[in-house]
C-alpha cells in the first residue's frame, strides 16, 4: 500500500507524516466529518496528470459540509487551485486518488454539529484497480438496507456514514462476492457498498433517482451524458425493483474508485448472457478515453496539473 507524500494539513503542506490527530478529535470518535474522492490520470503520451471533474466533485463536498453544518472558507474552484498546488508538490506521474476531507476537529466529548471547529485535510496517492473483477463482477443483494435520508443522507459523503457501506462490503467479500448491492426500506436498489448502479432494459439505461438513498456521483451523471450523446440511448431514472436486476440484460457499477465496472452475476445468477455486454463495454472504452484526457470533446472535464 502507497502512503501519500505530503498533506494540505492546517491550512499548509506538509510531509504526509506531520498529518496527525489527537485520538479525542471529535470526528474520529462520532464520525463527524465529511469527503471526497477524486481521481487523477496519467497521460503517459502527453506526460500529463490529468484531475477528472473536480469542480463538480468539489461542489458536492461543499454540500456535504453543509449538512454537518461545517463552516469551510473555500470555493470549488479554491479547492481545486489547493489540490493542484499539493499534486504538484507531489509530482506523482501514475493514477492517483485524491481524498480531501473537513473534519470536526475538537478534541472534546458530546455529539453535536454546532460550536465545533472545523479543518480541512487534502492528501493524494497511487491508486489502481478498486473492484478486481471489473469486467466480470460476481454481486450480491446485501441483506443489509440502505441508510435513509432521515437517518443519514446519502447524498452527503458522510463519514460516519461509512459504517453502513462497510458493513455491506465485508459480508459480501467474505462470502465471496466482488460487492453487493443494498435496498433501501422499500425493498427498491439503491446502489453499491460505495458505487452507483444502472441497468439496461431493452436498451433503455436504468438508474435509480437521487430519491432513492444514493450518493449523487459524477461518474454516474458522467456515464449517463456518454449514453445519452454518444451511445444514443434512453434513460431512465426510476425507482428499480430488486428482480429487475435478475432478468436485466446488464449491470453496471459507477463510481470514481470503481470506474465503470460490469457485473456478470448476482447471487450465482448470471446477469443476461453471462458476459459483459455492448453497453457496458461502449461505456468503458469512452470512459477510459475521456478520463485519460484522450476525448477533445470532454477536455473541459479535465484538469491538467
Ligand atoms: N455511492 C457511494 C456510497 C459512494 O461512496 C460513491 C463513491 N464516491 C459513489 C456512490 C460514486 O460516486 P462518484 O461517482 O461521485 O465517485
């Protein structure tokens, strides 16, 4: 496992190893804290690192701050400038993943949102392939539900929140599974442990809407403008059943670590022929194209540092 090299870290960078917090730091005691994760792409043609969408990665963590009730003196556009500066103090020249995180700070006890202070941390490092299987995942149906907007919303990338997907995850992984996906109460799909999911019906792309306990991700909304412009589908987005994901001709899993990654089975059932399918297989190829800053008409989702 890579270790970051250095650290946006109280309001400067620094060597990775002088990021540390107190063990009372109310965040790692309540889960108060909010995150990102943005990936960056080495252009080994153009000798470029390339950071993909973090504008739009950056509006959201602004909105998760804003359900904790955090107070970040920062802008989209600041916070990519701050992440820029750190990758080129870094001089990584391979994938990476970015991980910015607002954290409350206090080291004090009581659970609350208000009268805490509030800091920011922003750290990158090598990152690869995070579903192994990505072209032929095996998933299941967790048996456990979705956190619910009233609970904890998952359209904030909650910290705190991450116990829920971890849960998730390692009952899947320990049976087996590649990943699992969750239902919320209704019994509808939500998403993935940390991934968002569509389906293809008939040629028609199906993704669950942003009312149904999902985390608004930009590879979801970046693979559904490639369908619509470039694969020429329709989509949908509906609450899903969980036996559409039985009798669909393909699944598809969305997410900045995930990429775009193909599941092939669901619970020792295969999904449409067994294989990964045209949609699936377009949506990889344009993806990977676009990310790697290969596709002029996407260049504006690409941020060179
Ligand atoms: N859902 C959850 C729960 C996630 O953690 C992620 C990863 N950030 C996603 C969906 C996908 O979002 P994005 O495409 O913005 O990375």
């Amino acid at each position: 496992m890579d270790f970051p090299k250095h650290a946006y870290f109280q309001g400067r960078i620094v060597p990775y190893s002088e990021a540390k917090v107190g063990v009372a730091t109310h965040a790692l005691n309540y889960g108060t804290a909010v995150f990102g994760g943005i990936r960056g792409y080495w252009n080994e043609e153009k000798k470029k690192l390339f950071v993909f969408r973090p504008m739009d990665h950056y509006r959201r963590f602004l909105q998760s701050c804003r359900l904790l009730c955090m107070t970040v003196e920062h802008t989209p556009e600041s916070l990519t400038q701050l992440t820029l500066e750190l990758l080129r103090k870094d001089n990584y020249q391979q994938d990476i993943y970015i991980r910015p995180l607002a954290y409350k700070s206090d080291e004090t006890i009581g659970v609350r949102l208000h009268d805490l202070k509030d800091e920011l941390t922003i750290f990158a490092l090598p990152f690869g392939l995070y579903v192994k299987n990505d072209t032929c995942a095996h998933v299941t149906v967790s048996s456990w539900r979705r956190i619910d907007d009233n609970m904890i919303p998952a359209r904030g990338k909650i910290s705190g929140a991450y116990a829920n997907s971890a849960l998730i995850k390692t009952d899947a992984a320990r049976a087996g599974f590649d990943e699992a996906l969750v239902l919320t109460q209704d019994g509808h799909l939500s998403e993935g442990s940390a991934m968002n999911l569509l389906i293809v019906r008939d040629n028609v792309l199906i993704t669950p809407p942003v009312t149904e306990n999902i985390l608004e991700g930009i590879t979801r909304r970046t693979v559904i403008e490639l369908a619509k412009n470039e694969l020429k589908l329709t989509i949908l987005e509906r609450p899903i059943d969980r036996t559409e994901i039985y009798i669909c001709d393909e699944l598809i899993l969305t997410g900045t670590a995930a990429q775009v990654t193909v599941a092939t089975r669901v619970d020792h059932r295969p999904i449409g022929n067994g294989v990964m399918g045209p949609v699936g297989e377009g949506l990889r190829k344009l993806f990977e194209d676009v990310v790697r800053g290969n596709n002029p008409k996407y260049a504006h989702w690409n941020v060179a540092v």
